[in-house]
C-alpha cells in the first residue's frame, strides 16, 4: 500500500504550501513560549545556552507530538498530517530523527532553501527532511 500519487488524487496535496507555513509560524510561537517558560524556570540562566535550550525543546516538542498524534500542535490547526509514502505510520524513531534533520536544515540557509524548493518541484510536495526520509505532509481531512 502506498499514498496515492498527486496526480491521481491532488486533493491529498492541495494548498499545501501554504498549510505548512501556516503550522510552521504557530510551532514556532509554541516554542518560542516554552523557550521562555525554560528561561523563567531556570532564573534566566539558561540564556547563555539559549540555541541548545531551543534545539532541544523543538527537537523534543516534535518528536512527541509527531509519535503521538502524526501531526504538532500547528499542523492540527493547519489541518495536515504527517505520513510515510508507504502510507503506514511513522514510529518515535522516524519522528525524532525528522526533528533532528528538521532542525539542523533550519539552522542553515542552504539547506532551508533546498527543502521550500523541494516543497515546489518534489510529487509528493516533500521538504528535505521528509524526501530524506521517505515522508511527506498530507490534508488531513483525506483519509485513504
């Protein structure tokens, strides 16, 4: 079993572009938040390791919502989900290292602008994270 191809089925890919960007903007409030909750708790301490503070917390933040739900909290609302192409799903293995990539990809220019070309031209609409991976985001809506 596989996902069905876009142009078979492009109601599976439609407006996707805009959806991620839409889960992006709203994980990344999200984060920011706890990122700020963290520097409370640790009496502003953890300012002087402020990258690794919000690596890890957005690394872990998306590793448990991808292996408990499929989706973070700013896919939901976007109403997308994430799924392997093979159309099974993805297990805390696969989610944390597409955390891991994902976050590494954004810490660099090149490879953020790799994965939104890729978003473009790719069939599947896949950032490099998921074409690494073998991975894609879906509507959510559209059950196959």
């Amino acid at each position: 079993m596989s996902l069905p191809h876009p142009l078979d089925e492009p109601e599976f890919y439609d407006h996707l572009m805009i959806k991620r960007f839409m889960a992006w903007v709203i994980d990344l409030v999200i984060t920011l938040v706890m990122v700020l909750i963290a520097l409370v708790l640790t009496g502003f301490l953890a300012i002087f390791i402020l990258p690794f503070v919000w690596a890890a917390i957005a690394i872990a933040y998306r590793t448990v919502m991808l292996t408990r739900y499929g989706a973070t909290l700013g896919m939901m609302v976007a109403s997308v989900r994430w799924v392997r192409l093979d159309a099974t799903r993805p297990d805390q293995t696969l989610a944390l290292w597409h955390s891991v990539i994902y976050a590494g990809s954004m810490s660099f220019v090149i490879p953020q602008i790799a994965s939104v070309a890729m978003m473009m031209i790719t069939p599947y609409r896949q950032g490099l994270n998921d074409w690494i991976l073998g991975t894609t985001i879906v509507n959510r809506y559209i059950e196959h």
